[in-house]
C-alpha cells in the first residue's frame, strides 16, 4: 500500500551523496595554498623581521604537509570526489597541522590564530553535520591546548611580550565565538543551496516529463487524425464478414469482437479530436463509484472478471463527489486496461477515503510486476509488454496515466500484492484536488 506521507521526490536522506560533495584535487590545491602561505610567513618572519623562531620544527610541520599532499596527487586521480570520512580526515589534519603551528609560535597570542576558522568552514560548508562538528570540536580543543601551553611569542631579541591571563581568555573567547558563528553562518548557506538546488532538480524533471507529455500530445493528434480512415475500413469489413458468417460460431464471435474493438477505437479517437465541450455546474460533478465505473465500463467483457466497489468508509461520511477531470477517468482507465491485459480471472478497482485524501486501488490476480522493472514503471518507452504473445506497446500509456495523475494533483505507487499474487497499482489524491465544491442553491 502507498503510504500517506509518500513523497514523489523523495527525502533529503537520499539525495546526500555516497562520494562526498569535494574532489580530492579542491583539498589538495587548498593545502598547497596553505604550505605556500605559511613558508613565506615563517621565512619572513624569521630571516626579514628578525623574530626568533623554531624555524627548524616550524620547516618540519609544514613539510608534512607538503609530504602528505605530494602523496595524494601521485596515488589518487585529482578528479576523483573525496569520501565523507576521507574529506574529514584530511580537513582534520589541517586543523592539528595549524595548531602545532600555532603552538610554536605563542599559541593564542599569534594573530594568525584566525586562520583556524578557514577548515572549519569548508567542513561545514561540504560535509555532513557529523562530520563537520568533528572537525570544529578538533579546532575548540585545539585553542584549548594552546590556552594550557605554548611556546613564547617570538619578539624581538632581549624582549618578551607577556600579556595578562584575562586578556588571553578574552582571545579565547573571541576565536571560539569566531569560529562557531562562522560556522553556524556557513551551514545555514550551505543548507539553502541544498535546497535550491533540490528544487532546481525537482523543477526541472517536473519541465521535462511536462515536454515529453506535450510532444505526445501532438502525436496523439496526428494519430487520430491518420487513423480514422483505415479504422472506418476495418469496421465496415468486420461487418461485412459478421454478415457472413452464420454457421461458424467461433468465426461468428471473432467477427463480433473486431467490430467492438473498432467501434471502442474510433470513439477514443473522437473523443481525442473533439474538444471537450463546456458543461453546466450539475454535469460537471460525479459520484466516486460512478467515476471508477465510467473509466471501468469500456473494459468489461473482455476476460477477466472486473469487479468496481467502494470500502467501508469507516465512520467518514458518504463518498465524496468529484469535479468530472479527463485526465483522472483516462489515467485510471489506463492502469484498469493493464490489469484487464495481465489478470488471469480477476481484477478489483476499489475507491476509499477519509478526512483528507482520496485512494483509488487497482489489483490483478496475473503474475504481478518482474523486480527488475519494478522502479521503472512510469517512465516512457518502459513496458512490461516485451515477450508476452499478442500484446505490445511502446511503455507510454503508463507514463501519460501517471503524468494526468501527477497535473490532478495525486500520486501513484506500484507494487506486488505478495499473498495472492498479481499487480496493485495505488492513486492518492488530496480531497481538495479532486472533490467538488457544493452546489448553490
């Protein structure tokens, strides 16, 4: 059964992508950008201003990074996205790379103790939340060390800067604030260009399945059109032959049933090349029975037994009458044709409601759908018609009937019913899509 709170685009869980959002070749130009940036402030520092550092260990650490990024560009393609995990390990190393750094050169006293928000951002802005607050609490307990322990700030010679405890818990304070506002800042843009491109997706399927739908349309046209003569053809010698035929009954029957399914042809395609005439406000609303009947009626006869009910409403009131919708009667017509084409001796179409939703249920007892094309129904030039005698098409009767269902606001769900055996087709409408609204008086 389709579930109430069925999404036909699906959840946001879905669409996290299982290689990560960065490529590998975006960290490892970054890192290089930072082992350019921090060898020359190193070198400045020391050789030009004339600071005294650990320019030995200070070399050391960067190297490592340069080590680690030459690795990287020779091992795996530049292209290739970085895993979650993968992408958190590298960013984590630039944070601890960036903390020993800062811790050799007076920890939080270093005005370069900004450039720590810099990984954390890029986390947040491109990996999952989990692994974003790790890399941000690895920066926090970075600061944290260097408040507990650092190496002087280096000055200039004979000279040493030593600044009160309660200024350096003010810097503290200010690089922790600084580093989650930029953080909560990046992960609120983050997350709306997530959604816009989410619904840039959505919209732009929405435009093609809308394309694909009208090109059918106007082959529709073209077909009634190109039709109508060689149908009126076979009709009349259909005719002629049933005239013909009076001691053969199984002929007799053959003849009968090509003269029905002509007339059934000719009266779609008239109905294709008419437009729909403007109604008054009584015929334009119907019973739901009355509704699942007139898409049903055209189908009885044809084989299996076709049984059209309503379920018990269950304390929610008489069924609702509906505004008389084309496409709604055509699209359930469609699936109730496909059922009538597999089902071995029965098929039941069975309207229910309650306070805010219409359902319509088509099930045959046939083979049911294969797995294999199970999440492909509803796409053009799919059908499960392949292979089965006498029967072919070309995969877009189920893709229109699914598309007037989607314009009339509903959602259709397809599935195998597993105890008996057979196909089971679910429509779902809002009631205030479909419902007419009450007569005037």
């Amino acid at each position: 059964m389709l579930d109430a709170d069925w999404d036909p685009y699906g959840s946001d869980a879905h669409l996290t992508p299982v290689f990560g959002r960065l490529r590998l070749r975006t960290l490892v130009m970054l890192r290089w950008l930072a082992v350019a940036g921090q060898t020359l402030t190193v070198l400045l520092i020391h050789y030009v201003v004339g600071f005294n550092l650990p320019i030995g260990v200070c070399l050391g650490v960067i190297m490592a990074s340069a080590w680690i990024n030459t690795w990287l560009t020779l091992s795996v393609p530049p292209q290739q996205f970085a895993k979650d995990w993968e992408a958190f390990a590298q960013l984590s190393y630039d944070v601890l790379q960036l903390c020993a750094l800062l811790i050799l050169t007076g920890g939080l006293q270093n005005p370069f103790i900004v450039m720590l928000a810099a990984p954390v951002t890029i986390a947040v802005a491109a990996l999952p939340q989990r692994w974003a607050l790790g890399v941000a609490l690895i920066a926090m307990a970075g600061t944290g060390v260097m408040w507990l322990w650092s190496l002087p700030l280096p000055w200039v010679a004979g000279e040493a800067i030593h600044l009160p405890d309660m200024y350096v818990l003010g810097l503290w304070c200010a690089i922790f604030i600084a580093v989650a506002f930029t953080a909560v800042y990046s992960w609120r843009v983050s997350q709306e260009g997530r959604r816009m491109a989410t619904a840039l997706a959505a919209t732009q399927s929405v435009l093609s399945r809308e394309q694909r739908l009208s090109a059918l349309g106007a082959l529709a046209a073209a077909a009634a059109h190109e039709l109508g003569t060689p149908l009126a053809t076979i009709q009349l010698t259909a005719k002629e032959m049933l005239r013909e035929v009076h001691d053969n009954d199984l002929l007799r029957e053959d003849a009968e049933l090509m003269v029905t399914q002509a007339r059934r042809c000719r009266d779609i395609l008239k109905r294709l090349s008419q437009e729909q005439a403007v109604t008054d406000e009584r015929h334009d609303r119907v019973e739901l029975l009355a509704a699942l009947e007139e898409a049903s009626t055209p189908l009885r006869g044809l084989g299996p037994m076709l049984d059209v009910s309503l379920a018990e409403a269950g304390g929610m009131g008489p069924a609702p009458v509906l505004r008389r919708m084309p496409e709604m009667l055509y699209a359930i017509g469609n699936f109730v044709e496909n059922a009538v084409d597999f089902a071995t001796t029965r098929v039941t179409v069975e309207g229910s409601w309650d306070a805010e939703s219409l359902r319509v249920t088509i099930c045959d007892d046939g083979t049911g759908f294969k797995p294999e094309i199970l999440s492909k129904i509803g796409e053009p030039y799919v059908t499960t018609r392949s292979g089965t005698p006498g029967q072919g098409g070309l995969g877009l009767g189920v893709f229109i009937a699914k598309t007037m269902i989607e314009k009339t606001g509903g959602r259709v769900a397809f599935d195998n019913v597993s105890s008996q055996g057979g196909a089971q087709v679910t429509i779902v409408w809002p009631r205030n899509r479909v419902e007419a609204p009450p007569i005037l008086r």
